[in-house]
C-alpha cells in the first residue's frame, strides 16, 4: 500500500515533467533517469533483511498441507494475475494514444492530464487498506469494477472533460490493483514457499505487462479501433465482477504482519 501511495505521488512530477521535456525535444525526457542513481544511494543505506517471521492465511488452514508445494493454487494465482495485468496496462501503455484518437495532441496537456489522473493511485491504495480485511470478492470487485467504469468511460469520450473523469475513475481502480494481487498471492501461500510462489505472481505479471500490448492491438483490429479496444476491455472487466461475485467466497481472508 505504501509503495503505491509514495510511487505515484513522485510519478505526478515525472510525468507532467516529461510532457514539459518532450515539448523542448524528444530525447530531453530521458534524462529522468538520471534519478535512478538516487534510487541506488538510497538502496545501499536505507534497505535491510527483515528478522520478523511473518504468517500466512495459508499457514492458519489446517486443510492446507505445507509440505507440499501447492503448484494448483500457484498457477491459479499467477493466471489470475496475467489476466489482471493485461488488464492494468491497457491504460498505462496505450492512454496517450487514446488521447491522440479524441483529438488532445499537445505534450505538455497530455502530460498533465496523466500526471492529474495518476494521482488516484494512492487514493486508490488508500482504498485498498480500508478493505484490507474484506474477502477476494470484495476486494477484487470493486477493483474491476473501477478499472471497467474508466476504460469504457475512455473509450466512449469526444472531450477533455470526459476522458479525464473516466481517468481519474480508472486510476483509482488501478491504485487497488497492485496491492490488491499482492496481498491475495501472500495470503494464499504458505510461508515456506512464498520465495517460488511470489516468483510465479511476478511471471504472471510482467507476462501481462508483455501480452497486453499484442492483446490490445489484436482487439483493436478486430473492434476497428483503439477506442472501442478500450471499450471492450472495460466490459470485459464488468464480466469478470460477475465471474468474481458469482463464484468468488464471501468469507474474509485476513493478511497478517
């Protein structure tokens, strides 16, 4: 949850700060990456290994047998996790383009209406913690359920208003997303195996974050547009809080620290 508040917080001055550079010239944006090496000081000073054991809901099950690797509930986790990811990045790799589809060109606007927009992500984390103690169904519903109501908004919009309320929507989804799947792939895994199990959640994703652009664009072929790609997905979303609600348990799974 933290990660997701303070990432975005420093992403709003990334973002808007890029369409500022671009605007000078196409390479200048680049230089944002110059505070990586930042990031590496305060890696060598402030990162540790942690000494505290922490337990799993899995651990607390009596029907879960931890001495076995559990490779179904595994890949259950990791698929999930693929589809909630290509879902996540339909936005994040293809917003700017769908601006340029309704007409919004100007790097510096493009830039601060994602900038603005991306400050529902914490807001969105916030959520997430608020819910921390509700069941996957809850969770996992209302997440698809923002995320569906922002792509479809984004998909149906001609103006500026439009397009950057359905963002705002969207992004507050996707500030649930992250936190959201983390803590149902640590919940679900039994301490001893969480190294390899965390290990499938991070395959699933980054194939998603790899998929998603083909995915997008095969659907864009077919719905004859990156508009109406956009609305696809967002009903495609609705669908899966149906799936979810319908076959998701209502019972509270609690991640403890």
């Amino acid at each position: 949850m933290l990660q997701s508040i303070i990432g975005p917080a420093f992403g709003f001055f990334v973002i808007s700060g890029s369409g500022y550079l671009s605007a000078i010239g196409w390479q200048y944006p680049f230089l944002l990456y110059s505070f990586t090496f930042l990031i590496t000081i305060g890696a060598y000073f402030f990162i540790y290994e942690p000494e505290r054991k922490v337990i799993s809901e899995a651990d607390t099950l009596k029907s879960v047998d931890t001495d076995k690797f559990p490779m179904k509930l595994i890949l259950k986790i990791a698929f999930t996790t693929l589809i909630a990811s290509i879902l996540y990045y339909v936005y994040t790799l293809h917003f700017s383009l769908a601006l340029d589809e309704i007409g919004i060109k100007d790097p510096k606007k493009v830039g601060n209406i994602t900038a603005v927009a991306s400050l529902m992500v914490p807001i969105g984390a916030i959520l997430f913690k608020l819910l921390g103690k509700k069941s996957n169904r809850l969770q996992f519903g209302l997440m698809f359920t923002l995320i569906g109501i922002g792509l479809i908004g984004i998909g149906q919009s001609d103006n500026l208003q439009m397009v950057w309320a359905s963002a705002i929507v969207q992004q507050l989804g996707c500030g649930m997303a992250i936190p959201v799947l983390i803590a149902y792939g640590l919940r679900s895994v039994p301490v001893k195996y969480r190294g390899r199990g965390m290990g499938f959640w991070s395959s699933g994703f980054f194939l998603g974050l790899f998929l998603s652009p083909i995915v997008v664009g095969a659907v864009r072929e077919v719905v004859g547009g990156l508009l109406p790609a956009f609305t696809a997905f967002g009903v495609l979303c609705i669908i899966l809080v149906v799936i979810n609600w319908i076959f998701g348990s209502s019972k509270p799974q609690v991640a403890t620290v």
